[in-house]
C-alpha cells in the first residue's frame, strides 16, 4: 500500500461539477493498493497516517500530529501510484489492485482513520475527480507498507 500524504491548508476533491469531499487544515492523501496488500497493511498504514508528527507545534518543530491540531484527512483513490515506468514509454499497472479489491482496502483505510477519531472525506472511486489543494510547507511524504525509503 503506498500513500502520497501532503500536510495542507485546505484541499477538495470535485466528480462531474460537484464536491465530493473537502477539509480544511491536515493531510491530502492518495492512496495506491496492491494486488498482494491485506488488512495488515491497511493497520500498517492507518497507524503511520494518525500518528505521523508534522505539524508545527509552538516551537516551530514539526512535533503535532493530526488530531493535536483537530486535522483532517481528505482520501483519494490513486491506483497510479502503482505504475512501472522502468520500461517503454506507458507505464505498466499489474502490480494495482483489481478494483473489487481496491475499493474495499480503500474503504477499510477511511473506516480505521475514522475509528482513530479523525474526520475523513473521500473522493469518488474509480471517477475522474479534481483534486485541488494549498500545500502547507510545502510538505509531502510517501508511505509504503512494503518498503522503507
């Protein structure tokens, strides 16, 4: 399971005109499954998400997690995180969850963040969405429940 986590001021997801999910202060995240991901990973990476300290605390050290600054998360489907570009020219997905699959480690990702007391929007899966969002930072970080950058 890999995530794309980017600490934001606000961030909205937009399907055929309309909003579909949108936060204000926390992370704006896209989140790739795996064919060969399981509910280990979704805890794995859940776990990571809540407790991830990036947030500015008086000091001005990234010491605060989401729910010290009452964050929330907005989470987008993004089975590209998924594509091999290492040969020709259009990446390759087999490596991506087959949707069936995708759409329910998806949702047991919302649910555990949300059993963790954090406010979670979704995008709509499987749409053609609009992601807008005011990175703050500007920080980004990548997650991967398999590998360790």
């Amino acid at each position: 399971m890999r995530a794309v986590i980017q600490r934001v001021s606000e961030a909205s997801v937009t399907v055929d005109g309309q909003i579909t999910g949108q936060i204000g202060m926390g992370f704006m995240i896209l989140l790739g499954i795996a064919e060969d991901d399981t509910q280990q990973d979704v805890i794995w990476i859940a776990g990571k998400i809540a407790g991830l300290r990036i947030f500015e605390d008086t000091e001005g050290k990234m010491n605060l997690a989401l729910a010290d600054v009452s964050g929330a998360v907005l989470l987008v489907s993004q089975f590209t995180l998924y594509g091999d570009c290492r040969k020709g020219r259009r990446p390759s997905f087999v490596q991506a969850a087959r949707p069936d699959k995708a759409i329910e480690l998806y949702e047991c990702v919302a649910a555990e963040l949300r059993g963790m007391g954090l406010p979670v929007e979704t995008g709509t899966f499987q749409a053609h969405m609009h992601v807008k969002l005011l990175n703050d930072g500007p920080v980004t970080l990548l997650l991967d429940s398999r590998r360790i950058f």
